[in-house]
C-alpha cells in the first residue's frame, strides 16, 4: 500500500514563490510596454523617438549671478 505524501511549506517559502510570480508578471508588462511601443513605430502609428533630443531638454543650465550668490549662500551657513 502506498503512504501518504506530507508536504509542507512554510510563510517564508510561500512569500518568496509569490514574489517570483509577482516579479515575473511585472517583467512581462515591462517588455510587452517596450515591444508594443516597437510594434507601434513599425507600423508607423508613433514616430521612433530620439533619445538626443531627450537629452538636451533635460540639461539644465548652472546658475549664475545673484541667483547662485543666493544658492550658496545657506550651504555656508551649515
């Protein structure tokens, strides 16, 4: 006669299989986002986007003048 198989897991071993599960569904949106936005550009719905473009709007120009008199000025106080 065959006995009884005992399985147990315990709240460590099942949080840790949620959070792969989790991670997984989270990956896959991630890289369904990034193939679908390719998918749209090879369709020609969206334009390709251009990273440089990106990056000179996000440069940002030092302060000069008064106003960087008035940046530095509570940093010398600390």
């Amino acid at each position: 006669m065959l006995s009884p198989k005992l399985a147990y897991i315990d709240p460590g071993s099942g949080s840790m299989i949620l959070q792969v599960i989790v991670g997984g569904v989270a990956a896959a949106a991630v890289m369904a986002k990034f193939w679908w936005r390719r998918f749209l550009v090879l369709l020609r719905i969206r334009e390709p986007v251009d990273d440089r473009r990106e990056d000179a709007e996000m440069e940002v120009e030092p302060l000069t003048g008064e106003r960087a008199g008035q940046r530095s000025e509570p940093a010398a106080r600390r």
